[in-house]
C-alpha cells in the first residue's frame, strides 16, 4: 500500500482534528459514546452503510456481518462508524422497492457528505439495495467498497430442489390447475427460504451482486458466497480492511470505473442469463458515473456473449449455492476473457485480468463451456417499434423459443386491479396464441415501476396446459421469473405513450431477431386514439411520493431522479 495522503489530508480531520470550538464538541461527543482520542485520531474513518433491519429477509445475517466489517477497519488502523440506512426488503415494501431506490441512493450520498467519513463500507444485496447504494457512493466520490449479502441456500421439497421466485410461480400454476394440493402448498412455503441470504435463484438480487464485482466494486471471487458460508465472515473482515487502505490510496469510484468496466458488467450479465431489471439499474449507475450508453449497446454486447450460466430461471436445474461451488463469478469471466477489458481497474488496486488469472470451472455442468453454451448469445434483447418507440426488454432466455417471433391479438388489462379481476374468469377472450398486455405499471402508472411483468397465465389456459404466452407490459418483472415477458416498454401508458392506445382485437408483432414490436394499426388511427387520450390523475400530492413522481424518469433513462443525474461536485458542508 502506498499512501496518497497524511492524516492532516483525511476528511474527518475538518471535523476531529482543529482547534477551536465545534472540534471540541465533536471530541467530547466521541467521549460521549465510550472512545477515546486515541482511537480515532488520524485514523480514516468509516462508514459502515448498513441495510440490516428487522423486516429485511435477505440481511438477517448483516447484524453480525457489520461486527466483522468493523473487525477489519480496526485490525487495519481505522475508526468503524456503523450507520444505519434504508433496507429496501423485496416482497415487504409496498407499493415496490423501486420506488424507493432513489430515496436509498440519496441517504448513501448523504450520509456520507454530512458526517466525518473518509470512506464507507456498503452493505447490501436485497435487490435494489445494491444499485442504490452504489449510486450514492459514485456520486458521492469517497473511497467506497461494496459487501454482498450473498445468496441463501438451496431449498427443498420432497426429492425437488426448490428456486426462491422460480419455483413460487410454477407451484402458484399448478395449484391454480389442481394439481397439487393446499397442503403441499404450504409446505413448500415453507420450504423455500431456509437460510440467511437473497434469492438463490439468478434473480435480481444475484445479478447485482455479479455486476457490482464486474464493475470493480468488490474483492474478486466474493460475490456468490453464500451467506451461511464461513467464507462470507471472513470476506466481511477483509472487505473492512481493504477500505481502509483504500482511504490511504485515495481510491475513488471515478478512479476505477470506466466504459470498459461497464461493458464488462453487461457481458457478464449477458453470459448469466441475469435479470432484466439490471438493464434500468446500469444505465442509473452509469449515468452517475458520467457515461452514456444507449440501449442498442446492450444489443451490440448480447449478440456475441453466449450464456454460461446454467442456473435458474435461464437454466434448468442449478442454483447460485451450485455457481458458487463451480468456481463463482471469476469462473465465469475467465471463460469470457477474451471478451472482457482485462485492463479494468478493481478496488483492490489490481486490474480485472489480474483478479480471474488463476480462476477455473470444477462443474462444467453449471458454468458451461464456450462450445456447449445455454444460449448461443442475445440472452436480453432490447426492442424498439411502434409499440415502444423509446424501447422495451425482453429476457430471451427465460422464453419460449416459439414465441420469439409472433403475431397475435392483444388482451389488453387497463391497470393490475382490472387484469387481478378477469384474468381467472372461464369467459376471457383469450387463447394461446393472444397476447396479454398489461398498462399502468412504469414508473409513475404504477406507481414505482412494479413486477408485474409476469402476468399470470389465465387460468383457463393454466388448465388446458400452456405454459407460456407472448405477455407485455410498462412495468419490470422479478429476476426469478420467466416466460416470454416484454417489459420496461418506454414511454409507459401513464405518460401517453404507445401502449396506453392498445385495444382488445389489435394486432402485435414480436420479431425478436429483428428486435422490433409493432402494434399494427395505421398511423391515422394511432394519431385519432393519441387525441382522445387523457392522462390519469396524479396518485401522489405530497411526502416521497410527490418528489418520485414529479422527479422519476422514464425506465429507458434508468428511473433516476432528474435533480441526481449529473456529475457536478457538490459542496462540502462548512463547519461552524
């Protein structure tokens, strides 16, 4: 380690290390608290961002995992601050967590600006707890390392592996056709979740988790761990003294994520068959970062990644506790390496060739090899067309591989309440060969961009076996789910766009080789249905809601707020 700066130089110095007044009433508070000068004085200090409460499943481990982190800071010479945040727990906040990704990422840059932090330790996994916090810290601008929650353990019920989301969805069908009864129901409620951790499936949470060491923002290898793992302890202590060197080095975000990193971070999303909502998240983060990339780069990049991850949804069988097993991440990348920037920083200092040079695949069952690859490549597709002229997502590899080219009459839903009541009854107009189309579900139709992409299959159909339909939506769906979705179609129904104009009876072309999705009617009665269109009422008048709703852009723009985008500094706190 070489050092960049003297304790004079530490941020934290403004607030402990002068002579005068307000440095002795931040000194006498610290004595307040039990610590004494010795302990802090020169040292960096940390942040310990913390999204553990007592509502959030995937961080129950975190209460522990916090006191590990601090372990390291102090082994390593620096002053742990443990500071509570957001916890964003997927399934429990209502009306999505979504919704308040934004209000996470706003609370990382803040208490990071307005407490005497020289860097911070970022403590998430649950979905959107990852993305925000990383937002906050890029535009922060501090020495900022991310721990993942890692993934729980697989699951099981009778002689079937279970998949958190996966599997929830597939039992819901087979309970809603007869086939399995109440009580194997619940005991497979009860057996879905058995440990600490995130999803185990490659939902949203696994995928962020993958992107951010993609993107230099953890210690190599460490995020698939699973969360009951011993390994996950000891990755939690060496993460907190990592953080400190990276004080002393003056490591910042801006110093080790590049295009090369984000392009890195969309390949590996592409070779795991990884969730769809990562697409709106990358391009939030890249826009803090101060990069543009538009959506047919994520064409350009998924058409020569072929898919390496077998694991659920993409895959058939495996889960992120059998990807861990098989080598991990730096397993995967090291398969990709010739598709990769090698060159890319990390915050270990190291560059991402570095970190994977010695990585190796032990199941070639679950990480594939090049030439026995899931999926030939486009794993997530965008399109663009008539129906979303600003784009839409599709995961590929989740779907039907009939339905990816596809016309059919659409069976058009008004809002979730209006699908919730009719998507059951015996006399809905709908066969196999329709196309289910659901509005008010983006960011402000919602509101909070919802997954309610995968609408349910109707029941009739349920019952007569299909078990896929060309399905689309304004909204996102979980990374557990699968089928032939359509999703994030931009601009969403509420704002007037396209979608909002689709009638039961119109007709809707799906061509995914050609990345398009057209609602076939003449522009003469696109232009009559746009002039009768009236937006809807605004659902939120004050508190967050009002901010999200005035401020929130559209899901082909990343959901940030438009105040957040932007890498202008902002102005240290004066202390006085």
């Amino acid at each position: 380690m070489r050092k960049k700066k003297s304790p004079e130089e530490l941020r934290s110095h403004r607030w402990f290390g002068v002579k005068d007044l307000r440095s002795f009433g931040h000194r006498s508070r610290t004595a307040q608290m039990g610590y004494d000068r010795t302990d802090y004085a020169g040292k960096p200090v940390i942040a310990v961002i913390n999204t553990w409460s007592d509502i959030n499943h995937c961080h129950t481990h975190f209460r522990q995992r916090a006191e590990e982190v601090k372990r390291g800071i102090w082994q390593a010479g620096g002053f742990p601050l443990e500071m509570p945040a957001m916890a964003l727990a997927e399934t429990m906040q209502k009306p999505t967590t979504m919704m308040y990704r934004n209000f996470l990422a706003m609370e990382t840059e803040e208490l990071m600006r307005s407490y005497p932090v020289d860097g911070a330790v970022l403590m998430g996994g649950c979905d959107k707890t990852t993305p925000a916090l990383i937002m906050g810290a890029i535009s922060m601008g501090l020495p900022a390392i991310y721990l993942p929650a890692g993934p729980m353990l697989n699951s099981h019920w009778r002689d079937q592996t279970l998949g958190s989301g996966s599997d929830t969805w597939k039992y819901w069908d087979e309970l809603r056709a007869g086939r399995i009864t109440e009580g194997d129901w619940k005991d497979i409620e009860d057996s879905i979740a058995r440990s600490p951790g995130t999803c185990m499936t490659m939902g949203t949470a696994a995928t962020m988790m993958s992107l951010a060491e993609a993107l230099g923002f953890t210690l190599p290898g460490y995020s698939s761990i699973p969360a009951p793992d011993s390994n996950h302890a000891r990755m939690a202590t060496l993460t907190g003294k990592r953080i400190v060197e990276m004080v002393w080095e003056d490591l910042k975000p801006a110093d080790f994520l590049s295009r090369g990193s984000f392009d890195n971070a969309i390949t590996t999303l592409m070779a795991m068959g990884g969730s769809t909502n990562a697409i709106v998240h990358l391009v939030a983060m890249a826009g803090r970062a101060g990069l543009a990339f538009p959506l047919e780069r994520y064409n350009e990049i998924a058409a020569r990644v072929p898919v390496l991850a077998n694991v659920r949804p993409s895959g058939a069988k495996y889960l992120m506790e059998d990807f861990y097993y098989a080598g991990g991440l730096r397993a995967l990348l090291w398969q990709l390496k010739d598709l990769l920037d090698l060159e890319a920083k990390t915050v270990n200092g190291r560059t991402l060739g570095e970190n994977i040079r010695d990585a190796r695949v032990w199941n070639a069952e679950v990480i594939l090899p090049r030439d026995r690859p899931l999926k030939q490549n486009n794993a997530i597709v965008m399109l663009r067309g008539s129906l979303a002229p600003d784009g839409a997502v599709l995961k590929a590899s989740a779907a039907d591989p009939k339905l990816l080219k596809h016309t059919g009459k659409a069976v058009v839903f008004e809002d979730y309440n209006d699908m919730a009541a009719r998507i059951d009854r015996d006399d809905l107009e709908v066969d196999a060969n329709s196309v289910l189309v659901l509005k008010m579900s983006g960011p402000l139709g919602g509101p909070g961009f919802p997954e309610w992409g995968m609408l349910p299959m109707p029941k009739k159909l349920v019952k007569q076996g299909v078990k896929d339909m060309v399905r689309i939506s304004d909204g996102r769906m979980s990374g557990t789910s699968y089928g032939t979705c359509i999703l994030h179609v931009a601009p969403e129904a509420y704002v007037g766009g396209p979608l909002a104009l689709v009638k039961t009876g119109d007709l809707i072309e799906l061509d995914v080789e050609k990345k398009v999705l057209n609602l076939k009617i003449s522009d003469e009665e696109m232009a009559k249905r746009k002039a009768a269109w009236k937006r809807p009422p605004v659902k939120y008048e004050r508190s967050y809601g009002a901010i999200f709703s005035r401020h929130v852009k559209q899901a082909n723009e990343g959901c940030d707020f438009d105040f957040l985008e932007g890498t202008a500094p902002t102005a240290e706190p004066e202390i006085h």
